[in-house]
C-alpha cells in the first residue's frame, strides 16, 4: 500500500484524492483511462465523434470548460452507478467522499504500468483540471492495482 501511495504522490499528484475500485475478473476497464462527470453526476461526452475511443482530446476539453460551457451528456452510467464499487482504502472499507465541484474526473491508474505510461496523457489531463481557474473540477485518482483483502 505504501509503494502505492508513493508512486502516486510522486508519479502523478499528491492533490489528488486516491481511490480503489473493487473490480471483478472479467471488468473490461482500461488503464489509464479517464471518466468525467458533471455537478449533477451525468456523465459527459468529451471524446472525439471521428474517433469514439481517443481519450486524447480531454486535456483541451478541460481546459476550455467555463460555467457557461454547455456539454454532452454520454449514455453510459452515473456517477452514482459509476461509484459505488469505488473506496478510499484499497479493502473497501469506506465509500470515497464525492467534493464538492462542477466536474468530477476519474482517471485510472496502477504502478504495474510503469512510470512511461503516466508521463504524457495523465499528466496533462491532471494539469488542464488543476489549472482551470472557470470551473471547480476533483481529481480523483482510480488505483487498479490487485491488492488482496483478508
């Protein structure tokens, strides 16, 4: 847990809150992977319509939100939906606390990838967030390590 922790203060941010997300074996969630929602917890459409499955677009989609950005709402769950198998230890001991922002952002992430993968794409999607000075937009940080839980 501790080289967890480590790795994620000095790889990606200490600002961040951390997560853990109980996951089943046949889950088909990708790392690093990045889910967005807004203040009423529907999730919101920032990918390209030429190319559905590119997260790459979010860092300039961050960065332009305003609070009068109007926005695509996805199909896919809530955020509710999208939590509720998410703690903030990695045994699920207790449900994340959800701050209160405009934004919600999720990206997940697991030391076993290495250092390279978190160097371009994160990186940016954490500091678009984190410099939108228009909209409160929380970070949290999904890890998907495999921890074993007695």
């Amino acid at each position: 847990m501790e080289s967890i922790v480590e790795f994620k203060n000095k790889e990606l941010t200490a600002k961040a809150q951390l997560c853990f997300l109980l996951l089943s074996s046949d889950s088909d969630i990708a790392v690093p992977e990045p889910f967005l929602f807004d203040s009423s917890g529907k999730a919101v459409d920032f990918r390209n319509s030429k190319n559905p499955a590119c997260s790459g677009p979010l860092g300039i989609f961050l960065s332009n939100l305003t609070q009068a950005s109007v926005v695509e709402h996805a199909a896919w769950e809530d955020m509710e939906t999208f939590t509720k198998l998410m703690s903030n230890a990695p045994c699920f001991s207790q449900r994340i606390p959800i701050q209160d922002a405009d934004y919600h952002l999720f990206i997940t992430w697991a030391t076993w990838t290495g250092k390279a993968m978190y160097r371009q794409r994160v990186k940016e999607w954490i500091n678009a967030a984190q410099s939108n000075h228009q909209v409160r937009i929380a970070v949290y940080l999904v890890n998907m390590d495999m921890v074993q839980c007695d």
